[in-house]
C-alpha cells in the first residue's frame, strides 16, 4: 500500500477523531505553540462522552477549556509545567503537576507515564509521506513514538523544519485536515531593569559563544546587547523572534561551535510569523526531540557555552527558586537545570541566572535571607554559578557561604540592603 493510500484511508473528521478517546485516557498534547487547538476544541465539544480523562502537557497556549470548573467530571489536567491558562487550576484542586526534568520526559512516557493517545499538529506529508513535528520535537515527538494511539492535525500553516522532526504517515493512526495560522507569541516589553539586566548578561558572553537563552524579557533584553560580538552559535531548548535577527546582521553563524557546528540545534520555538517563515525549510535549523537537546551529557560538548535563565527568588546561599511562589506552583522547572548541569561540565562553560531586583512594583525583594516557606528549589546552590539583577553580578561559584550572601547583597535594591546585611550579620556573627 503507497503512503497516499495510507494517509487517505486513515483521513477523518475531527469529530469523528476524537471519539477515539476513552474515559480514562491519558492524552499527551502537543508542546506550546504546536498544540493542535482544533483538535483540542473537538475533543471538549465531546466531554459528555468521557470521565476522568487524563491530560498531561507543558506549556498550554490554547484557550485550556478542559480545566475550567465544571469540567472535572470529564478532565483531569497533569501538568508537567504550570502555564498560564492553567495555573489556577492546578492550585485550585482541579489538576495536578508533576515535577520532571525537561529532558527525562521523553522517558517517563515509556514508564511511569505511559500515553494512550497523542493529539499532534503536523505539516502535510512530503513526496515521501513524511510530516514534520514543525515547532514543536521537544516532548512531541516522543509521545507520538510512544503513544498507543496518534490523531494528527495536519495544518498547512505548520513550518517544516529540519533535523529529527518527521514522522511517517504509517506511523499516524488518524489525519484531520485543519488549516490555521500557528498561535503567535508577541515580544514582551522590554524596560530599563530588563535593559541593565540584559547588559550584564551580554557582559558574561564572549565571541564565539554558544548560547541558551529562555524567553521573556530579560533573555530578549540580552540579545539587544550582543549585537558586537561575533560567531555566536545556538544550542538551546528553544528561541524567538531576537534570534533571527542576530542570524541576520551576522552574529550569529555557529562557526564555532563543537557540536553541531554551522547548525542552530533547538528542541521547540515560541514567537511570530517572522520567526515561522524563518525555520521554514532551513537547514541552518535543526530541531530534535529534548532527551538529545536538553541531555546535560549532549550539552556539555559545546565548549564555551553560556545558559541564561530567569528566577523568582534567590537565598543569600544561593538557593534558586524559579517555579513557585512559597507552596503555589506558577510554573515548573523546564530545562533550566538541564541547562546549568550541561554547562557546568562544559569546557569553559557558565550558567547565568537573571532577575530584577524586586516584584510587587518594587515592594519585596527577590533577594531574600531565606526561601519564602514551602518554595521549590529548582536550581541547588551547589549548582548556581551567575547571579545578575539591575545593580550587577554576583559570582557564586566556588565561593563560601559568607562571600555568597555578601555578594548578593551588594546586588540586591538599595532599599532592602540595610534588611539583608542584619541578617547576614545574625547569622555569620560579623559584620558585612
């Protein structure tokens, strides 16, 4: 039977998709900006048909339906990285989350967390019956590997990007044709802490670099000071739009880097159309699944290799909470420490960690004596190497307690300065 016979044997209507779903179901959804939202959509209109499906993904773009009150009878959310959409479900008793690093995802789908059903988005098939995964390899890709059952959106508007990012039509077991423009992540705003934080940042960053960048703010605020450096290479579980940028005035090439040299290796994307039309069909961008981009093992062999991820409270021992605030979940722990392992075993390798000084418009401090109660420590302070807020850079690796907490003092806003040095000096008996 030819791939043609295959795809059209195996074309449905995405009512008729879903209602392959069973109560009790685990369904995997598709990452971020590759959620497939129509099929999504279909299988809420269905509920009335399931109890107590299960659904498990990161980041939700969607409109997240299934979580809403009065949906519990029929859903129930597994949150592997707490989104916005889903936030209040999962502190609100609705749903659950599950702590996991990025990178191990992919294998807690084949053990503890076996999928019954995978709803993916993918391009139209090639000559040779391929679809590409698009924006979204990361844990996608695996879970449609894994999974017992595939339903597949297949969407014109997904770019077909290179590297491990195609499955063959064979191995989809139903196609439901829905074209739509890939959901869009516009730029954050970019303040004046965002732009001193992001100088900094850039000031850790030399010629030749290989780069882990989050999103957000502060880590498109670096990217507005790299501008002078020169052969920066990309490694990174994701990027947007910045990015491109840079790729086009000549900053980055990825000449140097010492894994996947001349390529832009990246797990998922996240941004615009511009960022879209870019990865299109270009071999500089090669995506794979995150057990591979994220695997501290596979990072560390990129020398000179510089992550850059945000925080929400750092501890003067250099305890890094970047999920929670106190017992409530906002987020989860995503590549981050995937990233600071990989890089501290990388030749000549630094893990930065970048924050304004302060939330709640100034009010508290994200420098703090001790971790607000019951707060994640996602990064140890055996791990933490950088530190950087608005007023500067605190090294931490290699340095005692004592230098520790001075260091970030000295980073911390004036206004809570005086607060942090009497604790400093209640617990170290000294003065600061």
């Amino acid at each position: 039977m030819s791939w043609k016979e295959i795809y059209n044997e195996r074309l449905l209507t995405a009512e008729e998709a879903v209602k392959k779903i069973k109560s009790n179901d685990r369904v995997v959804i598709g990452h971020a900006v590759g959620e497939p939202s129509y099929l999504v959509g279909k299988m809420v209109e269905n509920k009335d048909q399931y109890e107590n499906v299960e659904i498990v993904h990161m980041v939700a773009m969607g409109k997240g339906e299934y979580v809403q009150p009065g949906m519990e009878k029929h859903f129930r959310h597994n949150a592997i990285f707490v989104g916005g959409c889903t936030r209040e479900a999962v502190n609100g008793g609705r749903g659950d989350y599950t702590p996991s690093f990025f990178y191990e995802l992919p294998e807690l789908f084949k053990s503890s967390l076996p999928i019954d059903v995978a709803l993916i988005q993918v391009t139209p098939p090639d000559e040779h019956g391929y679809c590409s995964l698009g924006v979204s390899i990361d844990y996608t890709k695996s879970a449609a590997e894994s999974a017992n059952m595939v339903i597949a959106q297949v969407n014109k508007n997904m770019p077909r990007t290179m590297g491990d990012t195609f499955l063959h039509v064979s191995e989809i077991d139903c196609f439901v044709e829905y074209s739509a423009p890939i959901i869009e992540l516009g730029p954050p705003k970019i303040g004046e802490v965002e732009k001193a934080i992001g100088e900094y940042c850039a000031s850790l960053v030399s010629d030749g670099d290989t780069l882990q960048l989050g999103i957000g703010a502060i880590p498109d605020a670096v990217l507005l000071f790299l501008k002078n450096k020169k052969d920066l290479g990309i490694h990174s579980e994701m990027f947007s739009d910045g990015v491109v940028e840079l790729v086009e005035e000549g900053v980055i090439t990825n000449k140097k880097k010492t894994l996947h040299p001349g390529k832009m290796v990246v797990a998922f994307l996240m941004g615009t159309k511009k960022l879209y039309d870019f990865v299109n069909n270009n071999p500089m961008v090669e995506m794979y699944p995150v057990n591979y981009v994220n695997n501290p093992i596979v990072i560390m062999k990129n020398d000179n290799m510089v992550s850059i991820n945000s925080c929400v409270q750092v501890d003067l021992m250099g305890q890094v909470c970047s999920e929670s605030i106190g017992l409530k979940q906002i987020s989860g722990v995503g590549g981050q420490v995937d990233f600071v392992r990989g890089v501290t075993m990388a030749k000549n390798g630094r893990s930065i960690m970048a924050m304004p000084s302060t939330t709640a418009n100034g009010t508290v401090s994200k420098i703090v004596p001790i971790l607000d109660e019951g707060a994640a420590v996602t990064t140890s302070r055996n791990d933490v190497d950088y530190i950087v807020t608005e007023y500067g850079i605190a090294h931490l690796k290699g340095k005692t307690l004592k230098e520790r907490a001075a260091e970030l003092i000295r980073i911390a806003h004036p206004d809570f300065r005086e607060g942090l040095k009497k604790e400093y000096e209640k617990r170290f008996k000294i003065k600061c």
